[in-house]
C-alpha cells in the first residue's frame, strides 16, 4: 500500500515564509500538504538568492559566483556552501525579515532534501531557471556605480527575463498542479491546462511587478524599460527619476501593459481546465491574476515614476477579492466576467490617458 505523504513545514520555516512572501503567502498557504511544502520550499529558496542580489552591500563578482550555485542545489556539497555564505553575508542584509531567511538555510535545505525526488527534481527546475533570471540583473545592473542606472538593451532581453523570474514558477505550479491531479485521478490527465500556458500568466505577473516596482528599481540603478524603448521617446534612465517624465514614457508603459494583458489573457483557457472541485489551486490562479489586472490599473491611473506614491493595490482591495470568491470557483463564467470587467476597464482608462 502506497504511504500518503504528509510533509509540514517547520513552524520556523513556515514563519520566514510568511514574513518574506507578503501576498503570496495568501495562495501558498490554501493548499493541502504536500504541495503547500513544495510550493512554500521552492519560493523560499528562490527569495534567498534574490535577497543576496538585491542587498547592494555585497559585491557583484560574488553575487554572481553565488547565485552559479544555485544551478546545482541538488549536491549536499553546493548545499552547505551555499548555507554558510548566506549565513556569513547575512549581517550585510538591511531587511530585518531577511535575516532569519538567510540564517536558515541550513534548516531549509534539509527540508528540502527531504522531499520525494519527483518533488525535489521541481523544485531544481524553478529555481535553476530563477537564477538564470538573477544572473541578467547581475550582469545588467552590477552596482559599481550607484549614481549611474543602466537600462537593459532590448525589448527581447526584458522578455527574456519575464520568462525566467515569472515564467519558471509558473512552469512550476503547473507542472505541481498536474502532479496532484494525476495522483487523485489518471482520467484528469487529459485535461491538464498546458505547460506553456502556466509559463505565459507567470510572464504576465512578472512584468506587472517590474511596472509598478519601476521607481523603486531605478533607485537601485535597475532600469527594466529597454534602452531601445527609451530612445524611442527620447529618454535616458536618468531622466526616469524624475516623476514628471511620466508623460512622455506612457506609450512605453502602455505598451508592457498590452504585452502583460496578451499574458494573461490565456487564464480564461487556464481556469477552465482545472475541476471546479479543484478550489485551492482555482483560487491559487484567480487571486494573482485578478490582483494583476487591477494592479496594472492603479500603473495607467497613477505615476510608477513617482517614487513617493508607487502605484499598489490597496490590503483591502485584496481582501474584497479573497470575499468574492467562492462564486468564482464553481463558475468559469464568473471569473471571465470578472477578468473581462478589470481588462475592458484597464482598456478605456489607456484610451483616456493617449
């Protein structure tokens, strides 16, 4: 008889990943076990390397080097290197949340470590394509110069980064969420959503986080929006800086807004392949989504320029759409009036803004 596995997060664990994970959390924690564990252990290592990217106390070479080992977290070697650097580094971190994360490493990988290997070869797969993603901000955006902000070069390069940063966990989620159904019916294979089309709404997200993190990242010295959009309006980075060129970007910023709509509308496709018995993993789809749509519509309505007023969701906005779910999760129809009511919207306030 086959043993159920059961796999909990360690309350320690548990409590970094809520801390770090902010909405997220939200749609990991719906989830049965074991898929809450995997889920929640591949986000959190992911945001480990990421916090060692983002920290601009710690050199590039180094954050380079570091996140390469990343690539091969499967050897218990590569493991402990990597738990006794971010222990060592985690002094550098200026996020108090951060540092619990950094100095758990250990505890972490041995959870990891711990998972069935089908579960563990996943969580390889999101996090060697993540790192991937990291190692373009490290080369695009080395942090020796804080007053200079480097653009990437190419509407090509940002969409290649889109793929790895929201398209791996994406890729992730379906491939975790097929897994699940398959185990509960091999009849449902045949109606699992698509490995691409999971890829496609993680693309979608991750350009939505870059438009309305865009002031915050300049500071960084990151500039997401290409160089070749740029001097099509004839703007530098530095000109980003100030709110009031808000304006003249907006043909670029609409255009990043269609792109990420383009994405996201293949989550009509996306919900309906999942049963609507299925509630957890509807409404792990339906939140960001939703959240996404309205997101992008607080960027049109506001100035992602403005450093002072970055264009967000209200926590009640979030909560009002957690309320309204569970007409969503018996009926396709009520998530397509919904998406179709956030993106005719998102449409008309664009057209207002020309």
């Amino acid at each position: 008889m086959k043993k159920e596995i059961n796999l909990t997060l360690p309350k320690h664990i548990n409590d970094i990943l809520k801390d770090v994970s902010r909405s997220l959390y939200l749609s990991i924690n719906i989830f049965p076990y074991p898929i809450k564990s995997v889920m929640g252990i591949g986000y959190i290592i992911c945001r480990a390397a990421d916090t060692i990217v983002d920290c601009p106390n710690i050199d590039s070479d180094f954050k380079y080097k570091t996140i390469k080992l990343f690539h091969n977290i499967e050897s218990p070697e590569t493991r402990t290197a990597i738990s006794a650097i971010l222990k060592e580094y985690s002094s550098k971190i200026n996020n108090p949340k951060e540092k619990p994360l950094m100095r758990s490493m250990t505890e972490i990988f041995d959870f990891y470590a711990a998972l069935p290997k089908i579960y563990r070869e996943m969580v390889n797969e999101i996090v060697d394509g993540v790192a991937h993603g990291m190692e373009i901000d490290i080369l695009s955006f080395p942090f020796k110069d804080k007053k200079t902000i480097l653009p990437l070069q190419k509407e090509a390069d940002l969409e290649k980064y889109c793929a790895y940063i929201g398209g791996a966990p994406g890729v992730f989620w379906a491939k975790l969420y097929g897994r699940t159904l398959r185990e509960k019916n091999s009849k449902t294979l045949k109606n699992c959503v698509q490995i691409e089309d999971a890829k496609s709404i993680g693309e979608g997200l991750q350009i939505t986080n870059i438009l309305k993190d865009m002031a915050h990242d300049l500071r960084m010295g990151r500039c997401y929006i290409p160089q070749e959009d740029l001097k099509s309006v004839n703007l530098s980075p530095e000109l980003l800086l100030e709110s009031a060129n808000r304006d003249r970007l907006q043909p670029i910023i609409f255009k990043w807004i269609v792109w990420a709509v383009n994405k996201l509308d293949i989550s009509e496709k996306f919900l309906s392949s999942i049963p609507k018995t299925e509630f957890a993993m509807r409404a792990a789809m339906v939140w960001p989504v939703y959240w996404a749509m309205d997101t992008l519509s607080e960027v049109v309505n506001g100035n992602p320029l403005d450093s002072s007023a970055a264009p967000k969701i209200k926590r009640s906005k979030v909560y009002s759409t957690i309320m309204a779910t569970p007409p969503i999760l018996l009926s396709n129809t009520a998530f397509t009036r919904g998406y179709r009511f956030r993106r005719e919207t998102l449409i008309v306030s664009m057209s207002k803004g020309k």
